[in-house]
C-alpha cells in the first residue's frame, strides 16, 4: 500500500526537459574564484572580466590576493579554478594553459639622479638602499643571483612579500624597489609596465642583466573546469594570442 504521506513523486516531461537549461543558467549565476600574486590582481580582473559579465551577467568574480605557494594550494584544493602565479617546474597536479612574460624592474623616486637612466646594472644600484622579495621568494632568489654574478653587495633594507608594498614604500623614500613589472594595467605589456596613477611621483625603469618572469596561468589537473572558468581561460587565451603550455 502506498504511504499516503510521503506519495511517490513522478518528474514529468516537461519538467525534466527543462532541468539542463536550469542547470545551465545555475551555472552562468555562480561565483567564479581566481586566485593571483597581489602584483598582478589588476591586469587579471582586466584581461577577462568584461568578457564575464557579457556571458554571464549573473556571475561574480572573486579574487584572492596570495602568494605563490598559496596560489598553488588553492588551485590543487579546490579553493580557487583559476590561479595566476610563477612556476618552479616541479609542480604537480597543475595545468599551465599560458604564460605571459614579465621582467624585473627598478622603481624610484622621479627625481633621484638615476630615474633618468635607460637601464639599471647591479653596479649602478651598488649601495643604494634596496627594497625587494625575500630568498623564499624565487624573484628575490633570482635578484640575488644577479648581484652576486656582478660581485655586488647589494643593500638591501627592507624585504616584502608583495610589489604593491614595495611601491608604498619607495613613494615615502624607504628606498628603491627591485620588483615584478605585472603591476600595470595589462598583462599584454607587463614587460614593459607603467605605473599605476597614484604613483605618478615614481619612475618605473629596466634591470639590466634582464631577469624573465613569467606568470602563469594554471588550473587543477583533477578537476573539469566549470562553465564560468572555460569564460575566463578561453577568453584570455583569444585575447593575447598565446600559445597553451604544455605542463
């Protein structure tokens, strides 16, 4: 006999022809979560979002400000889809789907007497006080690289972990900043990054030798992208005409 107060349920046809269109439009409305070098959060909310909003107006992007090993975390956990961050080449469980290259730079006060120059040397920079990443960092490691290769002492005064800091800092005299170029506003010209308008006071100009960076961007290799992040990684692939990495 059947229980009258739990009745069986039967989905019609209707209902059930329409139940992929919902999940579809379920789809369109969540929530995609990006995670990036705190450097690069402008250029990357840049490179996709429009693109986003068109085809999902419903959607909202949420980024996470994190450091590389963080970024990594979160994309093999789950926490995030898509990540942005320098890669060792030792990862495991990632994809790279591109790449976008960078270069360290010099930043300083407008008026100190090398912001004029083409390009800064390790010798130029010879007891200047430095501000820039510490060795955990592997831009900080590659930047005591090159001092050491040019047998300079460099003087390094103070060490952060994000470029923004970095810039703060010059801007109240702290010293000069030795950072990652990816704080403009397109990861298409990263190499050759302006400053953002609050830092007008401040001049941007090349290390010489050049130190690449590249900043990937990377998903789970376990997990099938979501409709949002498939937006977001075609949309910059199209974008900046980049060739896929292979991981």
């Amino acid at each position: 006999m059947a229980d009258k107060r739990n009745p069986p349920t039967h989905q019609c046809p209707a209902r059930a022809w329409r139940q992929p269109a919902d999940v579809l439009r379920e789809g369109r409305r969540g929530v995609l979560r990006i995670a990036t070098a705190p450097s690069s959060l402008v250029a990357v909310v840049e490179a996709g979002h429009d693109e986003l909003r068109r085809l999902a107006p419903e959607a909202l992007l949420d980024v996470a400000a994190a450091r590389t090993s963080s970024v990594l975390d979160m994309i093999t956990t789950g926490a995030a889809e898509v990540g942005f961050c320098q890669l060792h080449g030792m990862e495991t469980g990632i994809v790279s789907h591109s790449s976008f290259r960078g270069s360290v730079v010099c930043v300083l006060p407008s008026e100190h007497p090398l912001a004029h120059r083409d390009e800064l040397s390790a010798q130029d920079l010879a007891g200047q006080p430095l501000i820039t990443f510490p060795n955990a960092e592997l831009t900080g490691r590659r930047v005591m690289m090159a001092f050491s290769r040019a047998g300079v002492m460099p003087n390094i005064v103070l060490h952060v972990s994000q470029t923004l800091q970095a810039l703060n800092l010059v801007a109240v005299g702290r010293g000069l900043a030795l950072v990652d170029s990816y704080f403009g506003k397109s990861l298409a010209r990263a190499s050759t990054a302006t400053l953002p308008d609050n830092y007008r006071g401040l001049t941007v100009v090349p290390f010489n030798p050049t130190i690449q960076i590249d900043l990937h961007m990377i998903t789970s290799a376990s997990r099938p992208l979501s409709y949002l992040a498939e937006i977001y990684v075609d949309t910059l692939l199209s974008r900046y005409q980049v060739d896929p990495l292979q991981s």
